[in-house]
C-alpha cells in the first residue's frame, strides 16, 4: 500500500502536521501547568515574606485573646483575595503546631489534612514552599507562634482550575488537528500529482533505455529541479550510447590483442570450466582447449594450486607456478580476475625456454672465468709482493708506485673473483649455512671493533647502540658478520672524511632482531635505490672504482641474507646519507620459511 510515493508522501504530511500538533498541544499543557505553579507561589511570597505588616499581625496575640485560631481566620479572610482562596480550588486551613489537627478553614468540610511535604517540614518549624510539578496539588505551609501558642497556617490548591484549562485546550487542539489533517491530505495529494507525473515519464524513458532505445527524448516542460534532471536524463542517455560503442570497440581491440598475443592466457569461471582462451595457450600445452568442454581447470593447473586457493590468493593477489612441458619452461600467473565476487580465475602462461637457457649460460660463464682467473691472479699478487720488496732498475720511487699499482689491481682483481665465485655457489644452490647459535650483541661488538681503526683513519665518528638483552640467533656466524663487515665498511668507504657512523641494534617481537647502519655520507639517489643490491650495479662508477669497490658486496650480502630468510632494505629518511636495516629471525632461516 505504502510502495506508491503519492501515499507516501501524503502519509508524510498527516505525520507531519500530528507530530506539530502534539508537540504544540504538549508545549502548552506544560507552559499552562508551570505558570500557574509559579503565580502560585508567587502569591504565596509577596503575602507571607513582603507582607512584613500583615505577617506581624499574624504573630501578634491580643491582650484578651482567647482563640488565636479564630483571630487567624479572621484575618486569612480578610487576605483571601490576596491569597487566591475562593472555597473551592484553593483553601487555607489553620493547623496545630503539633498535632497538625485542623482548627479552622476556609473549607466546608475540613476535619483533617493529609500530610505532605511541605506541612512536614512547618511542623518542625521550617517554612514549608517547595514546589512540586508533578503533585497533584500546590501547598505552602507556614508556621507560626501566636500568643504563645505554635499554629501552621497552610494553603492548598487541587490544580482543578489548571485541569479545567487543560482539557479545554486539548479539546481545541484535537479540533484543529482534525482540520488541519483533511487540509494536509488535499495538499498533499495534489503536491505529489505535481511531482509525480515528471518522475512516472522518466521511469518509462529509463525502462526504453533499459532495453536498448537510446533514441528518446524526454520533453523539458519546467525549469526546476525535475526539469534539470530530465535534460540531465537525456544528455545520460546519449552519452550511454557513445560509452557503449567506445566499450565495444575496446573489446574487439582486445579480443584482436588476445587472439594474437604471444603469451598464452586461459580464462576459467569459478567452477573450473573454461570460458575463454587463445591459440597461444593451446600451442603452449600441446592440447586443444574448447570452451565449456570436457577438459578444465583441475586437469591443467589442479596440481600447481587449487581453484579455491587461487580464488583467495592471500596478500599477494596472484599465486605463481612453474611447468617443464614439450622440452619448453613454462611460468605460470594465476589471478582471480574479480576477486570480490570470485567469478573465476585467469592463468597466463609465459614460455620462459630461452631465458633459463640465458641464465644458466651466464652462471656457467662466471663460474668458468673465476675459476680460470684465480690461479694467475694469484701468481700476479705473489710477483708483485716480491718485486715491492726488491726494486729494479727503474727509480726506487716510481717502481714501487707501479708496484704497489699492480698490487692493488691484483688484489681488487682477486676480490672479484671471489665474490664471482661466491655468487655463483648461490645461484647453483651448492653453498651451505654453518648455522651455529651464537650472541648477536657480541657479533656486533666485534664487527664495531674491526672497523674502528679503519673509521678514525678517515676521521669519522663511529658509534654503537645496543638495545639490552638482545637474544641469542641461529644463523651462519662468519657470513652475517660478512654482511655487517660489507655495509660498515661501505659506510666508511663512501662517507666523506670527518663523518658519523652510527650502528644500533634492537629487537623485534620475541623472535627477530634487526641491525641498522646509517652514516651522513653521499648517500644514493632515490632512483637508484631500487637497483643497489643488483650485480655489479655502481651508482658512480668512477667513484666506486676508486674506492675499489666491485658492484658485488651488496649482492652478496642480500643473497646471505636471503638464505637466511631475512631482510636487508634501504631505510627512508629525510636527513643526508644512507640507512641499511638488517632484519633476521633468532630460530634460524626454517623459522622465517615458516
């Protein structure tokens, strides 16, 4: 009944003009019941507390006064007007001091009065004037010592007169709702015909649209809102239809891309059927792939991930895989292409054959030209230290410059090889970790140690923070002292003379540790950040080189680090010179596997 906005929106105004009437209608009754509880007391203030005189006459007993109840009778009638007394509503009776017993009023029938709180608080000599506005009643109540006699002279009014007005009120209240809801009913049903009938043509234009007309206009009879959202429906409707051809042009443009692209693509929904795929995927698997036939997504990548894996892949947002299928190397991505509403998943498939053959002939090339080098390098290094020692025909001096030359190249020579040779026990996965269980502050200690000379030559600041009680790691000793030897020591090499080096340590958690290396030195630039702990990257070549420096030692200290299932990065900060952070896990690399 309610689903039509013309009834919803005359529900609305009835609601609207109810709710104002009562909240009118209570506004009223209270402000009504609060004025005549203030006139109350009001009146009851300027008789019993400004009336200095008529109260002293209250007090003050003849000298043959025999009743004092009688003579303050007497004198309340006299002030009945003052008081607001009329017999009926309001009355003032005329108490015992102590027994609260009524000896006279301005009541027909008063033999006794109820106790409240205000008459409590007069018998025990207080002036009994609090209000109360959801009594049933107003009273005062105020004692008084006349002739040596204790009286309560106490006024109370039954609210009849404000219970009268009220319901005259309501009554008047309820009448003009009455009238105002069959006004509210007419207006509305004309106001929502006014707004209605423009909103009834655009639902029939969107349902033409809905079925694919994009040819009809709306007509824009008025300039307001409503005309503005018609001339914005028809200019909606028009750009839909543009969208719409550009979106299917972009999709034979796709189509075009996927049919012909080298990179072979399979498209599966979430049940594992397949629904999509191209010559490329076919020619990749040795298999034809018919959409929605027999074959799906179990029997091609079942056993790389499971579909339900794949469709919540975790962090990562894709899970990664290998094939060796028909004599070719095969990487494989696979990725939920709407993972909110995991409609299926996309695997793409990428014929990696010619790179491993790349790769594994460039690490044999390294591991044959190390292997060649070492030998006459040494030799080289043998010759040189012997001719140092005895000059030859040339001039002392310049011989053992060249000397010392052929020296240095020799040595920087031999470094390479071995770092080439280190390298290369990585990359064929024949290099072991000696993991022993050891104290890394004392690691760190020692490392500091070594390099200490080595920084003051240069004049440099080298300081240590140690956090306390670093823990015990399992790890390869010689090769993460290896990787702190090679950060410091580029901290010293690349830092200009007079520099600080600072090197602290800490702990993460119950189960890593983390070493940092920061110096104020040269530092590298943020577009070459990204590229330090590649081989044989220099950021100055020049420089490098003359500060004998090979492109390897970062290399080789993120492949131990690795191994070890750890962390080496470059730390932000906005202040000159580099940070390297060192992070491991104290169990040992299987633990961060894990």
């Amino acid at each position: 009944m309610f689903r039509s906005l013309h009834m919803k929106l005359m529900l609305i105004m009835t609601l609207l003009i109810v709710s104002l009437m009562t909240v009118v209608g209570a506004f009223l009754v209270n402000s009504v019941s609060g004025f005549y509880l203030d006139q109350f007391y009001s009146q009851m203030q300027e008789v019993f507390q400004n009336d200095a005189e008529f109260v002293h006459d209250l007090r003050t007993a003849g000298a043959d006064e025999e009743d004092g109840a009688e003579q303050l009778r007497l004198m309340l009638d006299t002030y009945a007007g003052n008081l607001g007394v009329d017999g009926t509503t309001r009355n003032y009776y005329v108490l015992d001091g102590a027994t609260a017993a009524v000896l006279a009023s301005s009541a027909i029938d008063a033999a006794t009065v109820p106790m409240t709180d205000n008459l409590s608080a007069a018998l025990t000599g207080e002036v009994g004037d609090r209000s109360d506005a959801a009594a049933s009643f107003m009273d005062v109540a105020i004692p008084i010592t006349r002739g040596g006699q204790d009286y309560v002279l106490y006024i109370k009014d039954s609210k009849q007169t404000v219970q009268n007005l009220n319901n005259e009120m309501i009554t008047l209240i309820l009448e003009s709702l009455a009238f105002g809801l069959a006004i509210s009913v007419l207006l509305s049903f004309l106001l929502s015909k006014t707004l209605i009938t423009p909103i009834e043509r655009l639902t029939e234009g969107a349902e033409e649209v809905a079925a694919g007309d994009f040819s009809h206009k709306l007509h824009v009879e008025s300039r307001d809102e409503i005309g503005v959202l018609t001339a914005t429906f028809n200019g909606m409707a028009g750009q839909l239809q543009n969208t719409i051809q550009e979106v299917e042009n972009e999709r034979n443009k796709l189509d075009t891309l996927f049919l012909h692209m080298t990179d072979g693509v399979v498209a599966f929904d979430s049940a594992g059927a397949i629904i999509q795929s191209n010559p490329a995927a076919e020619e990749m698997l040795g298999r034809s792939l018919p959409i929605g036939g027999g074959v799906g997504y179990d029997a091609l990548f079942g056993d790389i991930a499971g579909i339900e894996e794949v469709l919540e892949p975790g962090q990562k947002g894709y899970v990664e895989g290998s094939r060796e299928l028909n004599g070719r190397s095969l990487e494989l991505l696979l990725a939920p292409f709407d993972k909110d509403h995991q409609a299926g998943v996309l695997v793409v498939i990428h014929d990696v054959t010619e790179q491993h053959k790349t790769e594994e002939m460039r690490k044999e090339f390294v591991a044959n030209v190390s292997h060649e080098l070492r030998t006459p390098l040494t030799n080289i290094h043998s010759y040189a230290e012997t001719l140092v020692d005895s000059a030859g025909e040339l001039p002392p001096a310049t011989e053992k410059n060249f000397l010392n030359v052929i020296l240095s190249e020799s040595d920087r020579m031999a470094h390479i090889v071995q770092d080439l040779l280190t390298l290369s026990r990585f990359d064929s996965g024949r290099s072991e970790l000696n993991l022993t269980r050891f104290s890394f502050a004392e690691a760190i200690e020692a490392m500091v140690s070594a390099n200490l000379m080595e920084a003051q030559r240069h004049g440099h600041t080298l300081t240590l923070e140690l956090e306390p009680s670093l823990p015990e790691i399992t790890a390869d000793r010689e090769r993460i002292v290896q990787v702190m030897m090679n950060v410091v020591s580029n901290a010293i090499k690349y830092t200009p003379d007079g520099g600080k080096i600072q090197v602290t340590a800490g702990r993460t958690g119950d189960d890593r540790v983390w070493l940092e290396v920061s110096d104020n030195g040269i530092g590298i630039p943020e577009k070459d950040r990204g590229r330090i702990f590649e081989r044989f990257y220099r950021v100055d070549k020049a420089r490098s080189r003359e500060s004998g420096g090979t492109g390897l030692g970062l290399s080789i200290a993120k492949e131990i680090i690795d191994q070890h299932r750890g962390q080496l990065s470059i730390v932000d900060k906005p202040t000159p010179g580099l940070t390297i952070r060192m992070e491991l896990w104290t169990e040992g690399p299987d633990h961060g596997r894990a």
